[in-house]
C-alpha cells in the first residue's frame, strides 16, 4: 500500500515527451466505491502559494502508465483538463 504522502515527493512525467508535470497536491476519490479517478497535479502558477493564478491539471487514473521509485508516468488523454481559478467558481 502507497500513502498520499509518498505519492506527492514523486514527478508526474509525461511519457510521449518527458515534460515534468509537477507534483501531486490532491486526489479525486469515489469514495462510495472506494477508487481513486485522478490526481490532481498543482502546476507553478503561484509564487510561495499567494502570487498569480493557481492552476491544477486533472489525470484520470487510467491514464497512469506506472508509479516508480520517485516518478509517476503517465500518457497523454483525449481530453485533458486544466482547472484554474476561474472554472472553480
């Protein structure tokens, strides 16, 4: 078993180009069926968490190729969604 905490020091990598991602600052449970469905992963909008524009990037857990050591891999969706702080309200 993985803890939240171990999952969040890992990268997320994208495998058709390597780009970083970012690291993991949620998760998105179905917690009637006790499944995860994605991670949330936080991108570098803000500067020390107050400055400029928050934006988290959804990646369905289907889309998760491996979780290693130290990275996350995984490939790219149909529809990949980009959360910022206007689509929240």
């Amino acid at each position: 078993m993985i803890t939240l905490s171990e999952l969040q020091i890992k990268d997320i990598i994208m495998v058709e180009d390597g780009r970083k991602l970012g690291n993991i600052t949620d998760l998105d449970i179905d917690v009637d069926k006790g499944q995860v469905l994605s991670l949330i992963i936080g991108t570098k909008g803000k500067v020390m968490g107050i400055f400029g524009k928050e934006e988290e990037i959804t990646v369905p857990w289907n889309n998760i190729v491996t979780i290693g050591s130290d990275v996350i891999l995984v490939r790219k969706g149909n529809n990949p969604r980009l959360f910022t702080d206007s689509d929240q309200n």
